[in-house]
C-alpha cells in the first residue's frame, strides 16, 4: 500500500459487519468493511472519529451492537471535535436536503480531511454524487471504494515492477 488513506466511515458502514449477511450485497460490504479496518489497524490508512460519531452510537438502542462499534472505533487514530465551522457547513448541506446526520458526517469529514467518507446509504451515496463538485472529499460506498483502491495499488505495483 503506497497512500496512506484517512477513512471516515459513518455509523451505517460501521454497523454493517453487525448487519444480517445472508443478502450478498451486505455480506460483500461487510466483508470490505472488515478489510478497511484492518488496513486501519495495521497502520496502512487511517481511521477517523468524530463527536458525530460518538453522539450517534449512543444513541443506538441495541447495546451489544453499540458496544461492537466503539470496539471498532478503538481502531481509530484521527479525532475530529465539532467547531462552529462544521455546524455550519452542516447546516448549509442540510439546504441541499442532506438529512441530519449526514450533512453533519459529510462536514466532519471535511473538516477532518478525509480522502473518503464511506457508506452504504445509497441516498446518501446518490444525493453527494449530485453535488460531488461541492465536496473536498470522495463519498463512495466502501465495497465499490476498496476494489478502485486494490485496483490502482495493483496496477502502481505492475508499472513499479513488483
């Protein structure tokens, strides 16, 4: 792995590996999940928290799922705390109809300077892919997201002659 990414992932992607698998997509996704934490874990890319983060999943009513995401936060290296800025930014993506939580995860990230925010919300995916020129960062789903990356690290590694 040659960039070391900064990953934000938000509350549904971090809940996915808890998710029921038995649909291909959700295992798939949780199983590129999985990976990206461990990239996170080995210190290849960097995962970032933030208050969003952490006001979200305590609010999660299933506590055993609550407890398994902050296991997974532990992983986490970059903390982003919440400032006027963010609140704002949040509240001028919330004009663009971006619910709540996400234009707040969207402005933490930024404000984070995430390469990516990742998520398996596909409104979420399709509304910051209409206004993707208005984002410092990438918004991708995180199975779709690891395979570029695999792909780019692969084809970086055949021109390098490894």
């Amino acid at each position: 792995m040659s960039k070391i990414y900064k990953i934000y992932l938000d509350v549904c992607c971090l809940n996915r590996t808890l998710d029921n698998l038995e649909q291909f997509r959700i295992r798939m996704e949780a199983e590129a999940v999985t990976q990206i934490i461990q990239y996170c874990e080995d210190g290849k890319w960097i995962l970032m928290n933030s208050d969003m983060i952490e006001f979200e999943v305590s609010q999660h009513s299933d506590s055993f799922k609550q407890q398994q995401v902050k296991s997974i936060l532990n992983v986490a290296n970059t903390y982003i705390q919440s400032t006027e800025n963010i609140v704002l930014r949040g509240e001028e993506l919330m004009k663009l109809s971006f619910k709540f939580y996400d234009a707040l995860h969207l402005a933490f990230a930024e404000a984070g300077d995430a390469d990516v925010l990742l998520t398996t919300d596909d409104r979420l995916l399709r509304k910051a892919k209409q206004y993707q020129n208005i984002f410092s960062i990438e918004v991708e789903n995180p199975m779709i997201w690891l395979m570029n990356i695999l792909q780019i690290e692969a084809e970086n590694n055949e021109v390098e002659g490894n």
